[in-house]
C-alpha cells in the first residue's frame, strides 16, 4: 500500500516505469503517477524533469488516499493508463505525449479518471529545466485558469489546474472527480512563444488516430501482443528523420557503484540496422523505411568516416561530461557520449545488411543503393584496421566485426545483382577474404570463433553475423561457436556477452538480453525450434509490467539494469517474434543444418 507523494518523488525500481514517447522526446511516469524524467525540446536536450537521476523536477498525479498501483498501455499505442485501487474506490489516469510530436513543443496529456467512485488526486507540477538550472519565472494566470512560464529558453503553459497554489517547489492543486466523470490537465513545454491552446479533447483524438495509423497489426508474430508491443516502444523512439535513439534516459547504473553509467539519447548506426532489420522481418512497414532513410542519409554525408553514433537530427554525439546531481541510486550523471571518437568497423556492414533487408522488399531507391556502394567501398579499403567493437571497448581486430563485414557484402550482393554494376562478384570475393583473414587469427584450436587475436574466449557477439550469413548455418566454426556460447555464457537460458575474468559470470554483469533473443535465432536456424522457443520465452519475460526491456536483467533479483527502454532488445525480441513464429516466411532462411542443443 502506497501513500500520497510528499516532495520529490523516491526513486522506483527500473522495472515499475512506463514510457510515453512522442518520436521527438520521451518520458518515464512511475507507480505514484509520478513523471520524473522528460527532455525538451528533444531527446538530448537537457532535462526539465531530472528526479529519475536525482536531480530537480517532477510532474505527479497521485491519489490521496492509500492505494496500490497497476497500469497498462492502451494497444498498439504509447498511451499508459496508471491505475490504483484505494481505500475509497477505483482512479486511473489516461498518460501521454501527444502524437505524433512536435520538434519544438512537447505537450503531456494527463486524463483523470474516477472508474469508481468519487476520488481526489494530489497534483505537483515542479519544472525545473537545465538539469534543474533554470526556476520559472513571470509565472502568470489567464482569464481562463491557464498558468504560463518561462523557465531558461523554454516556455511553458499548463491547463486545467486552476485553483493551483504556487509555491517554492512549483505549483500545487487536488483535483476531485465524481464517480464516472473525467478531468483533463495539459502540459505544454517549448523553445518557442507557444500557439493557440487545443482543447484536450482535439489532442486526445489525434494521438489515437496517429498511433492506429502508425503500428501495423503483426498478426503473423509469434507473442503478438509484446511483438506488436516492441515496435510500438521502437516507434515512440524514432523522430522524424528516422533515427530511433538507443533508449530514453542517461545514467542509469548496469551496476550498482561499478562507473558503468552512459547517456544513450542517440542513435547508434548498428542499433538502427538491428531494428530495420526486425521490421523487415515482419514485413515492409514504416519502420523499415525510417532506418534506411537515417542510416543513408548518414553515409552519404560522411562516407568511411561515418560514426558509430549521432543525435537523432544527423549532428555529432557531444562529448561526455558529468552532471552534478546524486544520480539514480547506485550509479552518477552523465550527458553525452565517449563514442564519438571511436571507429567501429561492424557498422558498415549492418548497414549492408539492413539495406539488403529493404531491398528484399524492393524499399531501396537510388540514395539507398549509393549508400550501399560506400559502405561497402569502405569495408574494402579498412577492414584490417582495428576497431572499439560492438560492445566498444578498445581498439582489437574484432572478429565479430569483421565477420559481420562479410555477412553484410554477401546479403548486398544476393539482394539485387543487377543494381549493383557488375560487383557482386567482388563483394562475394571480399566476404571470402574477410572470413579466411578472420579464420588465420580468429579460430580457436577448437575450431570455434574467439574474440580477437589475442581474447582467445568466446562472445556470444559471434552468433550473429552467421545468423545473418557470413558463412552457413553447417559451417563447422558455426556450429563450435554455438556450443561454446551454451558451455560458457549461458545460465538457465539466460545469456552473458562473454567473461570478464574468472568471477561468476552473474558477478560481473547482468544478463544480456540482446544475446538471448540471438541464441534464439542461432537456434532456429539450426533447426532446433523447441530450443528457440525456449530462449524465447525465457528472454521475452524479462521486463517489468509495462513490458519494457533494459540491456541487462539482474537474473537472481528479477531487476532490470540499464537505460529504459532499451532499443536493440526490442529490436531482436520483435525479429525473434517474426522469424519464430509457425508458418512464418521471415523464418524461411537458409536452415538445412542438423539441431544442436
């Protein structure tokens, strides 16, 4: 039984918080109806609500009487309806930002519902922009009830509190709604004088209209429900250039007191190739054409020197620096992002293969297959130079990243041959060269793939590029790498990215659930679906009851570690979702190797 906040608002576990993401920016609300995390105008701006990381500012709707808390997403949309059951009777409140969302104007969209019963909410709204650097001055009331602010270079406005109080920590009010009736507040925070106000009623209809529009059925998925679930959250992620930025947030621990704090409001190129390639599995939805655009547009701009990483408008990721705020409990605050100077190699062929993807669905114009001759020109003229990785760690002649080089030059050149002028032969030839270069300093006496030439320990990382086709599923280094994964990384269908030192693995890092739902794939296609099913389900349950999906899963205390949500895992669960599923084409790959459990 919780009570009514009083102050800010304590921190929750990971697993508790919702999402509501408008594609320009994104918000966590908590069990106590408590938003303590928001960004604007975009998604790396600096926060306005920064109490998730132990900063200044929140926006409560809770209940005044001792409740216990639930809540669901409406389907097919990012409209989280928080419900508490209390001593008097039943409320919910209907949450989230406006859709599809404006580049200079987040709008919060907040329905107070009484389902049963007469109810009164306590309400807190307490900006605090600039990471808590801004108050909000020439704060003012209309004729109509409306409050207005400025806060730094934001403008604010906020309907539907009229009898509101101010006060040191913002503006207070208790709302009370008779049984059945509802009660509307609107929230609009932007780097622009503010236009006419909508009637909340207008706002509410065009958000359920954007959402029904925008998330396709996935009728054909294995789990619809979360399947359909994860390309939501993928979509409420993507802006309108077409990036889909990593997660959410900053700064939340992988581990408690260990430094592994990172700010992942930013487009990874390999994260956006993973989920244009999920949604192409599932079909030619908007999706897809969203990684394709972003990534294209990245390439041709900057060609070889592409970054691993950029702002979800095309700019540079700023470099790292640290906040002076408490942090999340366990972890520090930081903003920006160490990526930015490193070169990682596997990028480009991702790429490769999530252009491949679109061209299978005959999705790939001319930018498109120009994008495609530079990432492989690329692979070409710095495959043998070494690269941070795709867990960006220091510079090594990664395998993975040089055989998902390889799978990425062959599915280019099996997509459309034609268009291709004549080089798909020579893409074939380097994809051979590549794996042979990768086999003299990457096979272990095993016969299985080893990290780099001088990690001789395997990396769950390397199940990838065969499941993508760098070499077939028969291959014998296919198959030994797929054993050691389960001898050494794996713990009761949980898996780990690789070993740390000689601690437990569990000691060293969370579950990785990217690698889960790839053991998943790894394990279909050889055939072993009852094995795939079982990494499936197994990986799929690891989130909390808003279904979101951090990068690590804390096995012995069921707790999500990391930034929320995490893009990727969405990514591989909705891929998992459609290649699993019976019947389904996207599973129709190359799968003529024999089960391995």
């Amino acid at each position: 039984m919780t009570a009514p906040i009083d102050g800010p608002p304590a921190p929750h576990a990971l697993r508790d918080y919702a999402l509501l993401a408008d594609g320009e920016r994104g918000a966590l609300v908590g069990p106590r109806g408590d938003i303590v995390w928001l960004c604007a105008p975009t998604w790396d701006s600096d926060a306005v609500f920064a109490a998730l990381i132990g900063g200044p500012g929140w926006y409560t709707v809770t209940p005044s009487d001792p409740f216990v808390w639930g809540g669901y997403y409406e389907s097919g949309s990012l409209i989280w309806r928080s419900r508490w059951i209390t001593t008097g009777g039943i409320v919910e409140c209907r949450e989230a930002l406006a859709y599809p969302g404006d580049p200079h104007r987040a709008v919060v969209l907040r329905r107070i519902l009484a389902a049963d019963g007469d109810t009164r909410v306590d309400v807190h709204l307490h900006p605090a922009p600039g990471f808590g650097a801004h108050r909000p001055r020439q704060v003012r009331q209309d004729e109509q009830g409306r409050w207005t602010a400025r806060a730094g270079e934001l403008y604010l406005r906020w309907s539907g509190a009229p009898d509101a109080r101010r006060g040191d920590a913002g503006l207070r009010t208790a709302v009370r709604v008779a049984a059945g009736a509802s009660h509307d507040l609107v929230l609009e925070i932007s780097d622009r004088p503010l236009p006419t106000p909508e009637p909340a009623d207008v706002l509410w209809r065009a958000t359920e209209a954007a959402w029904t529009a925008r998330v396709p059925d996935l009728a054909n998925t294995l789990g619809r429900r979360d399947a359909r679930h994860a390309y939501t959250v993928l979509t409420g992620l993507t802006g309108p250039g077409g990036g889909t930025v990593a997660a959410a947030t900053t700064s939340l621990p992988e581990r408690a007191e260990q430094g592994r704090n990172y700010d992942y409001r930013y487009v990874w190129i390999r994260d956006q190739a993973y989920i244009g390639q999920a949604v192409a599995a599932t079909g030619p939805h908007p999706l897809l054409d969203d990684s394709v655009r972003y990534v294209t547009a990245r390439l041709l701009e900057h060609g070889p020197a592409l970054a691993p990483a950029y702002t979800a408008t095309g700019a540079a990721v700023p470099d790292q620096r640290t906040l002076d705020l408490p942090g999340y409990p366990g972890g520090f605050d930081v903003t920006g992002n160490h990526v930015n100077k490193q070169f990682q190699l596997d990028v480009f062929g991702e790429s490769l293969l999530l252009l491949a993807a679109a061209a299978r669905h005959d999705r790939l114009d001319t930018n498109g297959w120009q994008a495609a001759l530079t990432a492989a020109d690329t692979i070409a003229t710095r495959h043998r130079e070494p690269d941070a990785g795709i867990w960006e760690l220091h510079n090594d002649r990664w395998a993975h990243s040089r055989l998902a080089c390889a799978a990425g030059l062959r599915a280019i050149a099996a997509a459309a041959p034609r268009a291709s002028g004549g080089r798909a032969a020579g893409w074939e030839a380097l994809a051979d060269a590549i794996v042979a270069e990768t086999a003299a300093d990457c096979l272990h006496p095993t016969g299985r793939w080893q990290r780099s030439p001088h990690q001789a320990g395997v990396d769950a990382a390397l199940l990838l590029p065969a499941v993508r086709g760098a070499r077939p599923a028969d291959d014998p280094r296919t198959t030994a790498t797929l054993r050691a994964v389960h001898a050494d990384l794996v713990q009761d269908h949980y898996a780990y990215r690789f070993r740390h030192d000689q601690r437990p693995l569990e000691d060293a890092e969370g579950a990785f659930l990217l690698c889960g739902f790839v053991i998943a794939l790894a394990a279909h296609q050889q055939n072993n679906d009852r094995q795939a099913l079982r990494w499936f389900e197994r990986n799929r349950a690891a989130c909390g009851p808003p279904g979101l999906y951090a990068e690590e899963f804390d096995v012995a205390q069921r707790q999500l570690r990391g930034n929320l949500p995490q893009a990727f895992v969405h990514a591989l669960m909705l891929e998992a979702a459609a290649r699993l599923a019976p019947g389904s084409w996207a599973g129709a790959s190359d799968r003529s190797a024999p089960a391995i459990e």
